[in-house]
C-alpha cells in the first residue's frame, strides 16, 4: 500500500538536509547526469595543482571524491550545518575549511591559488577569483544553468519570466572575460529529472532553499496535495535541469 499525503510530508520533512548528498532521494527522485563526469575532472586537476580553492563546497562531498589533493587545499562554506559537515569530511583529507558569507572579498591573498573550482555555486564574484588566481592558474567549475528545475519552481511560483533568463552560460562568460580571465572550456547540458513523490519535493524545496524561497509545508500545503494527487493519477513529474562546465584562464 503507498504511503498517504500525510506519511509522505512528514518523511520529507523530518530528512535530514545538511550537506550536498541527495542520496535521500534514491528511489525517490533521479536526475540525469552530465556527460562530462565533473567529480573525475576534478580530481585530475588537483592532482597536477600546488595551490587550491573550492568555492562554496557545500559539505564537502564532491571535494572529497578526488584520491589526492595539494600542499595547500582549502575549500569555503557558508551555512553552519555544511561548515560542520565539510570540516568533518575535510580536514582529515588535509583540506582547510574555512567559514566565508559567499560575499567579497574572499578570505584570501591576491594570486593565492593556481586552482579555483566549485560545483554549483549560489553566486558568482568574477573579480575575486581573478584576483586569487596565480597567473597561469585556472578556474575549473560545474555551473547551474538557467531555468534549471523551473517547472518544479513555477508549480509553486507561477510563471518567472524574468528569472528564466538568469544563469546564462554566455553572460556568464563574458562576465569572466571582463574580469581578465580567458574562457578555456564551455559546455552546456539539459537534464532529465524524474520525481516520484510529493516526500522528494519536500526535501529538495526544504535543501534548495532559493527555489521558493521560504517554503515551508503549511504555506504551501495546498499545492502540495494538487502535486501528491498529480503524481498519483500521472506518474512521475517531470523537469529538466540545465548545467554548464566552465574553465576559464588567468593570463
């Protein structure tokens, strides 16, 4: 017998969503992945590197797929539950956690690092990582591209003309290039994502907290049943996530 409405808010209300590990979702939700296998990448670049930054690591998980990391790897966070997470996965790896808001400046020396990655970061300050950037050195990231789960975003929200057009890898690029970086790399990709259930939303609008900004389950309860009952007669619901791969390079 499925779970009731009531079973599955509750499931995903009470999950734990510190971190960046969705594995909560398996059987839950699926989201195709990149072809360019992002995590792997990463971990040949700081292989070769002497000097690293990861932006915005959430808690730490993707960082802390690579087998091997720099003399000096440190990795920024701002929201105290990923800080916990990140330090604990992290720091017996060698790599220093250090607490940043995600706003300018970073914590750091000009020309700190030849290595400055992030994988989906909320913002984007061209100038500082150019600034931390050695000459030579390279910007090597995983970017969320525009309308990326919108149609999730827009049962809650209704039409986003506006913030549809946010996250556009050409203006993002260009935006790099204004601050003296060089686009080396950029890729573009649109992703299938599959969600089972109305306990899945719960938990993603719960963690991603920037797609209906201040969702809670009784604000939005009402759609979340008109979801739950969609789900019910229609199947899975259906979106599509948009990512793009950057590298970018400091003359």
């Amino acid at each position: 017998m499925a779970d009731s409405f009531e079973d599955l808010i509750a499931a995903g209300a009470s999950a734990d969503v510190s971190g960046w590990d969705f594995s909560w979702l398996d059987g839950r939700a699926t989201e195709e992945r990149p072809p360019w296998g992002y995590a792997r990448r990463l971990a040949d670049r700081l292989k070769t590197a002497s000097a690293s930054l990861d932006i915005q690591t959430g808690g730490g998980e993707v960082l802390a797929e690579a087998s091997a990391f720099p003399a000096v790897a440190v990795a920024t966070e701002s929201w105290p539950p990923n800080i916990a997470r990140a330090t604990r996965l992290l720091h017996p790896r060698g790599v220093v956690v250090v607490a940043d808001p995600d706003e300018p400046p970073l914590p750091f020396g000009d020309e700190a690092f030849d290595l400055v990655t992030s994988r989906h970061p909320a913002t984007i300050w061209w100038e500082e990582i150019a600034r931390v950037l050695q000459h030579g050195g390279t910007y090597f990231a995983q970017h969320v591209g525009p309308a990326s789960a919108f149609e999730l975003i827009e049962f809650f929200l209704g039409p986003q003309p506006e913030a549809r057009n946010r996250r556009s890898p050409d203006a993002e690029a260009a935006a790099a290039e204004a601050a003296g970086l060089e686009i080396v790399d950029l890729t573009t990709a649109s992703l299938r994502i599959e969600i089972h259930d109305v306990a899945a939303v719960v938990y993603l609008l719960r963690k991603v907290i920037w797609w209906v900004p201040g969702f809670t389950v009784d604000a939005y309860r009402d759609r979340l049943r008109d979801l739950h009952d969609l789900i019910e007669r229609d199947g899975p619901f259906v979106a599509h996530s948009t990512r793009h791969l950057i590298e970018a390079r400091k003359s």
